[in-house]
C-alpha cells in the first residue's frame, strides 16, 4: 500500500438507557486505524450522475492493510479529526487478505 498514512479513530454505535427508559445514542472511539484515505474521482459532494440519475456514492477510499485485529461494519464510522464518515461497503480485493478498502461518505450538516 503506497501513499502518506493517515489515522483515523473508528467509532462504533451505542445506546444506553437512563432510569426512565429513555434510549440515547452516542458514539464510542474503538481504536486508531491507520492506512491511506483517497478521495473517489468524479464526485461532487457525495453525489453522481449515473445512467441520468443522480446516485449517492462513496466520497472517499479508506485503505488498511489486513487483518486489522477488529471487526468492522457498515454500522461503524470513522472519524478524522473534526470530520466524520460512515462507511457504505467494505471490501476485500481478489479475497486475497492482503488490505480492505472501505468506501465512505463524509457526513455533512448532520447532528453528530
């Protein structure tokens, strides 16, 4: 893998209940992942244009070697300082365990 490393914090989902069975959502640091984040090519703002269409795609390619010794999802995130990124799919080139590419999307104008 070639590029200027850079590390972000992966963020897992949680929730927890107070004394009136109220459920708050908050986000939780895993640990500091670290490999090469690129922007995607053609893409304003998150958004394309695909067969006349316009079509949410991933702003940004996150790759890390593998393994990275945690389990991640689409229902994690990452974050790079004050910017935050969901992951929309993960993959695994040519399954050969050799790095994982997550496609993310900068979260914009969202309560965080």
């Amino acid at each position: 893998m070639r590029g200027t490393k850079t590390k972000m914090v992966l963020q897992r989902r949680t929730e927890s209940t107070d004394s009136q069975n109220a459920v708050t959502e908050s986000w939780r640091d895993l640990r500091t992942v670290k490999g090469v984040l690129t922007s995607s090519p053609n893409v304003r703002n998150g958004l394309t244009d695909i067969y006349d269409k316009n079509t949410e795609i991933s702003t940004h390619i996150f790759l890390v070697d593998y393994p990275i010794g945690v389990t991640i999802t689409t229902e994690d995130r990452f974050r790079l300082k004050t910017e935050y990124y969901d992951i929309l799919f993960i993959a695994n080139p040519g399954n050969a365990n050799r790095h994982l590419e997550f496609h993310l999307m900068v979260i914009k104008g969202r309560t965080l």
